[in-house]
C-alpha cells in the first residue's frame, strides 16, 4: 500500500487490531485504487514528455508550412507563378 494510505489505516485501526485485519484492509484498498484506473507518476511523467516533443514538431511543421505559404504567395519575379 502507498505510504500515506498505510499510515492512515495504522492510526484509524487500534493496536490490537489482528495483521490479517490489516492485509485484508490493504488489499481491499489496493483492489479498489486498481479498479479506479489510476496512472502512476511514472507514467503521467512519460505522457507529458510524449506531449512536449509532439507539441515542439507540431509548431516546427507549422512554422514550416507558413514558410512554404509565404513563399508561394509571394513568388519571384522571374517565376511564372
């Protein structure tokens, strides 16, 4: 169990509460925050990487294509366009 849960059982249970009370406990929690479909920090951290980089070429490809815009706009004036 995550650390601040586990210290929340240790002082809500009293002392003579039985291991097994507190194993079912745990394991209860446990099965609940796993049904809840939690991501980590691990993985939000992966996820905000991912994003970062998709971000940084999406504005890389639009400057790009405001670049070839521009210059189809404004063609030289020895073209034919």
């Amino acid at each position: 169990m995550n650390e601040p849960l586990s210290s929340i059982l240790d002082r809500l249970l009293p002392p003579e509460a039985g291991e097994e009370l507190r194993r079912n406990i745990d394991a209860a929690i446990q099965g609940y925050l796993e049904r809840m479909n939690l991501a980590t920090r691990e993985q939000l951290e992966i996820q905000e990487k991912v994003l970062r980089r998709t971000r940084e070429r999406l504005e890389k490809l639009e400057k790009r294509l405001r670049e070839l815009e521009d210059s189809e706009s404004d063609p030289d004036p020895g073209t034919d366009h």
